[in-house]
C-alpha cells in the first residue's frame, strides 16, 4: 500500500471526515467515514449515496484501497449529516478486533451480530445471514436466500477470497425480518 494512501486513511478516521474510497481490480468503490484503521482491517461507517444516509458498517481490508477522494460532494453530505445529528453516530458499531477475519467474525458472531459476507474468486461471491462457527481459516453462515427463507444448512466461506464483511446495514436487516427467526429458534438480530 502507498503511504499516503494509508496517511489518508488515517486522517480521515481522526476527524471523522466522509471519503469516498476506490478499491482496487473490480471490488466496489464505497462512500463513508473510515473510524478505525487497523494493520489490516478497516472499519467504516457506511453511507448510502443514493439516501445519504448512514447505512450500516464495512470493514475491508485495508491492502484494497487504491485511492481516498474527498470532493465539495463529500464535505457537504458530510456537513449536513453532522447538522442534522446523524454523524458520529451515538450508538455506534459494535466492538471488534481488527487483526484478522477470525478475530472479527469471532466478535460478531459472540455479539449475535447478522452479516453479509463478500468474496473474491469464490463461487459464493455474497452471502448473508447468521454466523454459526467462525475458526481460524474460515466461518460457517446459515444463509437467507434470495426468496427470503433461511437455508437448511450452514455454508462455509474461507478467509483468503473474503473481502468484506457488512453488518447493521438496511439491506440485512430486511431480509432478516422476511426471513423471520433463526433456525435456532432466536428472533432477527437476538443473539444465537
């Protein structure tokens, strides 16, 4: 990684300034705040761009970033938010150790935190649902399919090809109530 990019990354997350960060190859580019920068991982406060609304958190890892843009876009949603209370968020992420997948998917997993799960060179590609039993090189998920039905069984996704984890986003916590409880038999977003 350059050096400035990561000085970049850095200050951003210490005045809670909204980027946009461009990712490298054909991962997706996104809009929020980065809050914590880890050695490998990184924490971001995502924002919808089409709502301008904060939307959830991201956590990528921090070898993606090719570029961090800041605009005259960027600094006015990020001024109106700030105006109209909605950054920083006072509720904020829960805790996670950015040190690895493990140790990240190990914390939501033990929060009861649902997820979405993005892979490169894999044949799941994307995933989302609840975190049945991360270890040290991979984690199972117990999906929520497309029509909204939990699958029977747990999937497996490894770590090498994992590229981001979602959680408290919109898009989740949707199919999770049309999906309804847990094959464990706990409600959307109640821990397992």
């Amino acid at each position: 990684m350059i050096s400035s990019v990561l000085k970049e990354l850095t200050e951003s997350a210490a005045e809670g300034r909204l980027v946009t960060l461009a990712l490298r190859g054909e991962l997706e580019s996104l809009t929020g705040i980065p809050l914590v920068v880890g050695s490998r991982l990184m924490l971001v406060r995502h924002l919808n761009p089409e709502m301008l609304l904060p939307d959830g958190w991201i956590i990528i890892r921090v070898q993606d970033v090719a570029e961090v843009r800041t605009n005259r876009w960027d600094h006015a949603v990020g001024r109106a938010l700030a105006d109209e209370g909605l950054v920083p968020d006072s509720a904020g992420p829960p805790a996670v150790r950015l040190d690895g997948w493990a140790s990240v998917l190990a914390d939501l997993h033990a929060q009861g935190v649902l997820v979405s799960l993005e892979c490169e060179n894999d044949e799941i590609g994307y995933v989302m649902g609840a975190l049945t039993a991360p270890g040290e090189d991979a984690t199972t998920i117990r999906p929520i399919l497309a029509d909204g039905d939990w699958d029977d069984d747990d999937w497996t996704v490894y770590y090498e090809g994992l590229t981001r984890v979602c959680f408290g986003r919109r898009y989740i916590d949707v199919f999770h109530r049309l999906a309804g409880d847990r094959p464990d038999g706990s409600a959307p977003g109640e821990r397992a």
